[in-house]
C-alpha cells in the first residue's frame, strides 16, 4: 500500500502485513500521518511470538518522501461475512419434528429444533414458515448441517 492510499476509512477493514518477516493478517485498527510518514496500526488476528515476547499488534509504517518503510508490504483483504447461512426446508412441518425428534427432551437437551440448534454457540435457527428455516452461524456450522441431515426429514438444503 502506498503512503498516498491510508486515510481513516481504512479502520475496520481486515488486512495482512509483515510482521518479522512473515505476513499475518489482522484488522486495522488506527492511522496515524506526520509530516514524514504514515502509520497503520494492525491488531493480528492471533497473537505472535518474537523472542520471548508475543505480539497482538504493531504499526505498519511508510516515508512520504520514498516509501520506505513496511507499509508497501500491506495489502486489503476481501471483506467476508464472519458467518454462513443455511436455508433448510424441512420434509414435515417444524412442528411436527418438535413433537416427533424431540418428545424426549432429555436426549437432545431440549425440546424443540429451534431450541437445540440455538443451544450452540454462534448459530441461530429463525422459521419463516411451516417448513423452512434459515439457520446462520459463525462457527459449529458444519455440525448443526450434519445432524440436521443424520436426524431430521430434509428435503433441501442450501448454504451461503
């Protein structure tokens, strides 16, 4: 990136730069600009090790006058989603399976489809009607679309 190319709507956007010598990707959280130079402040998405001493951020920083400096190193990451939609219709009405799936609720910790798939963490179930529901999620996705397909009447299944 170019020192001509940082401004302040920069921050929020994911990114990786050079950290030591390896590029890592983070999100950036501050810029800074002097007469000189101009800095961009990364937080890393996962703490690194330098010595005995771990890292969480670090500035990217480039000269105005030649851009020298690690800031040429700094490239924009495609923005994505942090979670995938599932658009599930079911082959018998949510009801049903709530009557039928879940008449003990002992076995599956709950007594309602809605209720065990929102018992995971980052993942919630919403109906839009008798048979359809759209299921979002960070992460566990992978394990909610396989019991869904293991124990539940599915008649199709679409991921986002």
């Amino acid at each position: 990136m170019k020192t001509t190319e940082v401004s302040k709507d920069l921050i929020g956007r994911r990114c990786e730069c050079i950290f030591t010598g390896m590029m890592v990707t983070g999100v950036i959280e501050d810029t800074e600009e002097n007469e000189y130079s101009v800095n961009v402040k990364v937080r890393f998405d996962h703490p690194h090790q330098w010595g005995d001493d771990f890292y969480t951020e670090d500035w990217a920083w480039g000269r105005k006058m030649d851009e020298f400096g690690t800031l040429h190193h700094l490239r924009l990451l495609e923005d994505k989603p942090d979670f995938q939609t599932m658009i599930v219709v079911f082959g018998e009405p949510i009801s049903q399976i709530d009557r039928s799936v879940f008449k003990d609720a002992d076995t599956w910790g709950d007594c309602s489809l809605q209720g065990w798939v929102n018992s995971y963490e980052s993942v919630r179930f919403v109906a839009i009607n008798d048979h359809t529901a759209v299921i979002t999620g960070e992460y566990n996705f992978e394990q909610v679309k396989v019991w869904l397909e293991k124990h539940v009447p599915v008649k199709s299944l679409k991921i986002s």
